[in-house]
C-alpha cells in the first residue's frame, strides 16, 4: 500500500466510524464504498509510467544531438539550436 491509499484509508475509516457513531448506517455504508473506490484508484501496481517524449535538436554550428533545454551545445558550446 503505498501513502495516498494509506491517507484514503485513514479518512475514510475517521468518518466512517463518525458515521456509525451517530448511527448513521447508510452514511457509513456510503462512505465506505467510496472509501474503497478511492483506495483502488490510487493503486499504483500493474500501471505504467507516464513517459514523455523528449525530442531531440541539433546544434546549427556542430550538429551534435542536444535536448531543448539545454543551454548550450555540449560539444561546441554555441546556444543556436535548430
């Protein structure tokens, strides 16, 4: 179980025992399955990464392959990227 189901846990079952407390079953019912959907959604297993796409530029000066964000070329260090 990882920390967000954990929390979806920890809330869901304080207010499902409020709820019993003040003898409100259907509330607590309510809750509970709510609970339990919440906890499923924040299952992380069996999910994939989301990976994005980095593209590639080359440098105008060079040609070396760089990443948009890099400041300069790491080969020729102009900062013209095309």
């Amino acid at each position: 179980m990882n920390r967000n189901q954990w929390l979806v846990v920890l809330f869901g079952g304080i207010l499902v025992l409020l709820s019993l407390a003040a003898t409100m079953w259907w509330s607590a019912g309510i809750i509970a399955i709510l609970t339990g959907v919440a906890w499923k959604q924040f299952d992380t297993r069996g999910r994939r990464p989301d990976n994005p796409v980095v593209r590639s530029v080359t440098c105008k000066q060079c040609g070396a392959v760089g990443e948009p964000h890099w400041a300069k070329c790491a080969k020729c260090g102009a900062a013209d990227w095309k």
